[in-house]
C-alpha cells in the first residue's frame, strides 16, 4: 500500500478552534466540551449535516454502506449506493457513476496544473467525494488529506482507495469549519464544491485561511449559463430559468428538484466572489477534461465531450467556452504578504 505522511498531528476543534485530544474512539475539547466520533475508522468533525440528510440519517446511510462493503467492491458499493438514494433519477445515477469512474483521469490533469512537489506539498481536497483526486495526486506530495461533509461518500471513498491500495487521511467536516490549523495548506483543490456549500463566500474565506502564503486554491464548478445541458440536470439551458420554473420543470422531467440546494454560479460570479477574499485569480478558463475508453456515460454523452474536447484546441473558441460551456476552473493564489489568522 502506497503511504503518505499523515498531516496534521493534531486536529482543531471546528467550533472554538482550540486543540482536540484522542479520547477513545472520537476526539474530545476540553475548551468547550466537544465529542467528536470516528467512525468506520474515519473521524468525524462535522458540526452540522449537508443539505440533503440530517446527521443521524446520513449515519445510518454511510452504516448500510460501509455493511455492504464489507464484501463488496468499489463499483458494488457505488452501483448499491443509488439503489439506495431515492432522489437520484435512474438516468442521472448512469452519468453520475460514469463521472465518478472517470474522475481519476480528469483529476490527474488538475494535479499536472498545480506542480506538486512530492517533498513539501500539503494538498486538501475539500469535498474529496470518491476519491478521483486522492488517487491522482498521491505520489505527487508530501502529504494528501481528503475532507467531505458526506460520511456516506468518505465510507465509499475508502473502499477505493483501498483497492487502489492507497493510504490517505479521510476527514469528515464542514468545508465552512475544517478542523485544521491555520496556514498550513500549501495547495488545496475544490472540484464541483461550491455549488454545494451554505456559503460560498464563506468557502473560500475558509480556503484561504488554511492556506499557506503563496498557497494556491484551484477551483471548478458546473457554469450557470451553459448553452448545453447541464452537468447536474443533463437538461438543457436550465440555469437561465428563475428558481420557481425552474424547480416545477425539474419535478417534471426529472421526479424531483435536483438543483434544490444548489448554489448556482458563473465564471464572472465566482470572480467576484474571489475578489472579496483576497485570494488572487493566476488563471482561469473551461474545465479540462479526459475521458477513458469504455467509460459507462451514454452515447450522447462521449459525442458532446468529444466535441468539447475538440473545440478546447482552439484557443479562440475555448475562452467562449468558459463562459458558455458546461464547467470552468480558476486557478488563485494567496499573497505572499497575506497574514495567517
């Protein structure tokens, strides 16, 4: 199994910030009183669930996974894991596993951009999910730390790195409260995030206070104003409808409002954001993508990234396509005389 340095040594309490010590199986603040668990080996600093299931659901969600993975594989335990997530239509489960799948080689064309060095690199992917970038970075830093507020996804994650035979620190946590120390991060990615968080502001305050100086924070997210269909929905034009049309269509088409507790957002957007942080854009452009032979997406699918692929080699046509295309990416970096909180 590939092992890499396990940072950090100690965890913060996300809610005061002060230092947690082991206590059985969970950690515990004795400043303000806070418990911790781990649970299915991975520790859990959430202090509050995501969106879609309350704490106590979600754990009994990632239980029945981590049950079934027992003896199951990774592509078992993601195929069982949207026969047992209702609000997933069966023809977006299809696409989102086929994304999952393909998330390695997607992620490995992120890690080249970023320049990791494998001597003093810290790298956190906030909002790791299945792991795609995990895989793709190890062996590339020093350190590599995947944090998610999903439980359900970190159980699933494991699974495959395990297959992978790869050893990365899992963290379960509120990417609005990680339970790290300040300015300790020298690169930290967050691929399709911020459509997802309470606050996206908040996000990437966050980002960059755990951000080293210089540190860098990559960022990609679905664009608002595609002109194809939409990463999350697959139906066309959405995100130009107003929110009460666009949920009545989504019940429609699609059984159920999946965009519900999505933060809509656009390149020009997601750059104003940035500019209230402090955090410098280096570049930006659409979301480069890879797609590997015999990928389970549907024909449809392999025809529109083919011809995306195609119109990424034009340079006049790509910068259309970060503002019109389905995803984009910002590459920022913190000022060297940004101050650590």
């Amino acid at each position: 199994m590939t092992k890499i340095d396990h940072y950090p040594e100690a965890f913060i309490c996300p809610v005061c910030r002060a230092k947690v010590d082991r206590m059985g199986e969970g950690y515990h603040c004795s400043a303000c009183d806070m418990i911790y668990p781990v649970l299915f080996g991975i520790p859990d600093f959430r202090i509050r669930p995501d969106r879609y299931l309350t704490l106590e659901q979600e754990r009994e969600k990632a239980g029945k996974l981590y049950e079934f993975g027992k003896t199951a594989t990774f592509s078992e335990l993601l195929d069982f894991y949207y026969t047992i997530t209702d609000d997933v239509p069966a023809e977006l489960a299809v696409r989102y596993k086929a994304y999952i799948n393909n998330a390695p080689r997607l992620a490995a064309l992120t890690v080249k951009d970023l320049d990791l060095s494998p001597d003093k690199d810290v790298l956190l992917d906030v909002g790791c999910g299945a792991g795609g970038m995990l895989i793709a970075a190890t062996g590339q830093c020093r350190a590599v730390i995947g944090v998610d507020i999903a439980l359900r996804w970190l159980v699933i994650c494991k699974k495959r790195l395990a297959e992978s035979g790869i050893d990365a620190m899992l963290v379960c946590a509120d990417a609005e409260a990680l339970p790290f120390e300040y300015g300790k991060m020298t690169k930290i990615v967050a691929g399709d995030v911020i459509e997802h968080v309470y606050d996206p502001v908040h996000l990437l305050e966050v980002c960059e206070q755990h951000l080293m100086p210089a540190g860098q924070l990559w960022v990609s997210a679905s664009n608002r104003y595609c002109l194809g269909p939409n990463a999350l929905t697959r139906i066309w034009w959405i995100g130009f409808f107003p929110r009460p049309m666009r949920t009545r269509l989504l019940k429609r088409l699609r059984g159920v409002d999946s965009l519900r507790y999505i933060n809509l957002v656009s390149p020009g957007y997601l750059k104003q954001l940035l500019g209230k942080t402090g955090l410098q854009v280096v570049r930006a452009g659409p979301r480069q993508v890879a797609l590997v032979q015999g990928c389970d997406y549907p024909f449809q699918d392999r025809v529109l990234i083919y011809i995306y692929q195609l119109i990424l080699k034009s340079r006049l046509l790509s910068h259309a396509l970060m503002w019109i295309g389905p995803a984009f990416e910002i590459m920022t970096e913190k000022p060297v005389d940004r101050n650590v909180p």
